[in-house]
C-alpha cells in the first residue's frame, strides 16, 4: 500500500470540513478531504436547507389561516405533499456538484470512501494510506440510537425528507428541534402528530417561558405534547406503528402510520478507530481542548457536529472549521466563542435565543434585569394577527449589557440576530434603545421590549 502525504486531512466534506479548507489553502497548504456521501454534509443535503423548504410551505398555511382577520375570504387549502417534496429536492440537487467545483477551484483533492485511523497521524481509505502533518475529524453527526424495544421500526428526518406521501398521522419520539419543525409542517397539512418527550420540558436548553409560549402554540395548532414519557417499546400494529408509554404513573398505547427518531443526534465518531489514532474519547465524543484539538493527540482538531460541547448548528460548523484552519495555518492561537451566536427554531412561528437563558444567569448568580413581553396586543402583532408574539431580554444589571434574548412569534428569528450582534460588540440596552429603527417594523418594537418607549 502506497503511502501519500498531505499537509491536512480532513476527514468529512460537510460545512466543517469544507471551512477548514479556505484557510488552508490560502496558506499553501495540500488538502485532501475524505467524503463517503454527499458533499456539503447534512445541512444542505438532508437537514436544514430542504427543510426550510417545508417550513416556508408552513409559513403559507399559517398566513392563510389568518387571512379571516384581513377580511380576506379564502377556500381550505389543498397541499400537494408530493409536489412540495419534488419542490424541495430541485431546490437543493445542485449543492453537491456546486461544492465540488468550488473544492477543485481551490486544488483540494477530494477523496471518495470512508477514512479511518491507522495510525497517530496517518488515515486509511480505501487502498490508500494518507500520511499528515494534520488531521481533521470533520464526520457530522448521526441520529441518536435509542435503546428502546423495536427502535428499528422508527425513521428519521432523512425518510420524511424524501417521502413523497404524507402520512396521517406520525409520532415523534423526542421532543427536539427536528419533532417540532416538523411536527408544525405536518400539522398544518391535516397529519395527526404526537410528540413524547422524556424529559419535563421540550427543547431542554432553551428557556423555559419560551418553550411552554412555543408548547401552547404547538398544541394550539393540533401537536399532542406529552412531557415526562418513558417510551417502553414500539411494535407493528397491522399496516401501522404502536408505540407503549408510560405516563403519569399509568401505561398507554398511541398507533400512528409513521414512528419518528427526534430524539437529537450524537457525533458520527464510532466507526474512525479512534485507538488507532490516539485519540481520547468517551461515551462516543472525542475529547478536545479549547481549542478544538484532541487532548491524547494534537495533530488532531475536531469541528462541527463531531465537537461535544458545542451547538449542532450549521453556521457553527463552518465557524469552528475556519478557527481549525487558522490554527493549522498559525498554530493554536484561535478559540471559539459561541456566547453571542444566535439560534432558531423554525416552527410556525419561530422560536429565537441568543444567550443565557433567565434560569442560566440566575445559576451564574447575576444581577440580572428581566424585560418580558407578551406582545400579542401590541399594534404590530395585531396588525399581523400574530398568533404568539413574545420575548424576553436579560440585562445585566451592573454593566447594562445583554446577556440573553428569546423570542417565540413577530420576526424573532431575524430580531434575535441584533441581539447577537449587540452582545458581540458590548452595545449597552440603553444603547439599543436609543437607537432610532424603521417604522412600522417589528425592531421598531425593540425599544419597548426592553422597557422604556
């Protein structure tokens, strides 16, 4: 077996990996880049870009359910599920072959197969075997497994995502972010959905008042929420999926045409033979140090999904790839900082946080302003006819600097990205305030939401 050497490897061509490569190259560095599936990885090919797809063709059904208070008159719409998901692949057939292109216009040699360690620096694939100077575990993430009876009859988001029949009813076990994007798409097709979650709360690492506003919309539009569930098995029902569940202290049964793994996902690691290249993990995470390289073995950096502490976003992915190649290129000088990066749920309406959340300040033992708003009666919201429209700011009472924002409902998803840049730059809630916004807008409304106006 020939042996070839590469300045870097990288072992994935999704976001991650593809960010590591412009700092790299522009150093002169050779790359090459492992990649088994599709390039560009799950965002773009079976996670958030398709699904924004379906999310827009939800935002469709919302605007026409409220079209009544505009005085418009208008018939039950009738979705063509399948079209929608012929829609959404036309959407997004071009990114692989796309990507590719942008990889040769910048000389890195892509590599076809599945790469595994042989040894602290050098990579197998195939029948070749890569020598580096630095290797770059750039794998995403996979569907958490769940240690349930009959887990196997479960699908994930890449089956719904290429379903061209819309189910009537679906269960989703999980109370995460995929369930309840999901599971407000589906709703407003007329699909029955049931989410069950173990824990108390859905979306645990959100703030509390912001997901029991997102909870009673979900259920306000049809989505059964159950919190608290130990899911016991899942078997065949005839042509149908029954799920056992134990809940408030008594055991039920929910049948469904489809059963939905929303349970999260975990980093794709376990098949890199990990011992082989001295790379410390546990419970299937590599351990790395701030920053983003592995403690056992330096040669080694990790970003994207496959990171254990951070978001499983993918503007992250690309951010910790770009700070893994300037550390290639410069050494390890760079560090990620993930407290003034926003995040969405793209529900119908959406939430948004960027932050702490209010128990999370609390925790730290903050002196902490809260500024919570239920906006549904503010002009803007009414003259929408929003649904839900609310938000909460965190205030650092000693510095007057934003700690936290969270919005479910008018605009947050875009709202919520000026906190995040008020929160990078030190500006001051006086400062937002003060600040003069277009009007009528919802940022007009930002004055307000932090207390003065």
């Amino acid at each position: 077996m020939s042996r070839e050497q590469f300045d870097v490897v990288i072992l994935g061509g999704g976001n991650a990996g593809i960010g590591v490569t412009g700092p790299a190259r522009r150093a002169g560095l050779s790359v090459a880049m492992i990649e088994q599936d599709l390039l560009g990885g799950t965002c773009p090919n079976r996670g958030c870009t398709p699904k924004k797809v379906l999310v827009a063709a939800g935002h469709a059904l919302h605007d026409i359910e409220r079209a009544s208070v505009h005085h418009i008159a208008v018939g039950k719409p009738r979705l063509d599920w399948a079209a929608l998901i012929d829609r959404e692949k036309e959407m997004i057939k071009d990114i692989p072959a796309n990507l590719a292109r942008s990889m040769a216009k910048r000389e890195v040699e892509v590599i076809r197969g599945h790469g595994v360690f042989a040894g602290p620096n050098l990579i197998r694939v195939g029948a070749r075997e890569l020598a580096a100077r630095h290797i770059v575990i750039a794998t995403g993430s996979k569907p958490r497994p769940l240690p349930i009876p009959g887990a196997e009859l479960m699908i994930t988001s890449d089956e719904m995502l290429n379903d061209r029949d819309l189910p009537a009813s679906v269960i989703f076990g999980g109370g995460g972010v995929i369930s309840l994007e999901f599971g407000h798409v589906y709703a407003r097709t007329g699909t029955e959905v049931s989410v069950l979650e173990a824990l108390p709360q859905l979306l645990p690492a959100m703030d509390a008042d912001a997901v029991a506003r997102l909870q009673a919309e979900s259920e306000r539009i049809g989505i059964s929420v159950k919190t608290s569930v130990s899911v016991k098995r899942i078997e065949r029902a005839n042509d149908r999926l029954r799920v056992i569940f134990s809940h408030d202290g008594a055991e039920h049964a929910l049948e469904a045409d489809s059963v939905v793994n929303g349970a999260g996902r975990v980093a794709n690691v376990d098949t890199l033979d990990l011992a082989a290249g001295n790379v410390e993990h546990a419970n299937g995470r590599v351990i790395v140090d701030r920053h983003l390289r592995s403690t056992s073995n330096p040669l080694v950096h990790v970003c994207g999904d496959a990171v254990p502490t951070s978001p499983q976003l993918s503007p992250i992915a690309t951010y910790e790839g770009d700070i893994v190649g300037r550390n290639i290129v410069e050494g390890p000088k760079y560090s990620p900082d993930y407290a003034s990066m926003a995040t969405s749920v793209y529900t119908v309406p959406a939430l948004a946080a960027v932050g702490l959340t209010e128990a999370a300040a609390r925790q730290k033992g903050l002196a902490i302003d809260v500024h919570t708003n239920d906006m549904r009666d503010w002009f803007s919201a009414k003259t929408y006819a929003e649904t839900v429209a609310w938000s909460k700011i965190i205030v650092d009472r000693t510095t007057d600097r934003i700690l936290g924002a969270h919005f479910v409902g008018h605009a947050g998803q875009e709202l919520v990205n000026l906190f995040g840049l008020a929160m990078r730059f030190g500006l001051t809630a006086a400062q937002i305030r003060d600040n003069v916004y277009a009007y009528p807008t919802f940022s007009s409304d930002i004055k307000h939401m932090l207390g003065h106006g």
